[in-house]
C-alpha cells in the first residue's frame, strides 16, 4: 500500500538477531519476506547486546550462540 501511494519503502533488517542455532532459517524468512515485500531499499544493522542485558547473559552462559 505504501508503495502504491508513491511512499518509499525502506526496511530494517537485523543480523545475527537468532543466534547461530537459527541463523539459516532467519535467513531463508528474511529473503522470503524482502521478496514478498519489495522494498525500495534495505537498511542492515548489526545487533549489539547491552552487558546488563537477559540476552547477554545467555550468550554468556552458552545457551545462545552468535
């Protein structure tokens, strides 16, 4: 619809966001979605943790791995 009404259409995407153990399938939905989706342009971002973070602590823990 966006597109549609002459809007550009950006998309943000993040890496690395489902650790090592979902990283294929994160990717195969990604490119399934951008496809269906047909952004003007894609905006790549890396993900960053923050050290007092539950997720940091389970990547230190070794339940997630990036």
């Amino acid at each position: 619809m966006a597109k549609k009404a002459g809007m550009v259409l950006s998309e943000f995407i993040l890496l690395d966001i489902g650790g090592k153990e979902f990283s294929e399938d994160n990717a195969l939905r990604t490119d399934e979605s951008l496809n269906i989706i047909q952004p003007d342009f894609i905006r790549v971002h890396a993900t960053g943790f923050k050290l007092e973070s539950k997720v940091w602590q389970l990547i230190q823990n070794g339940i997630i791995i990036l």
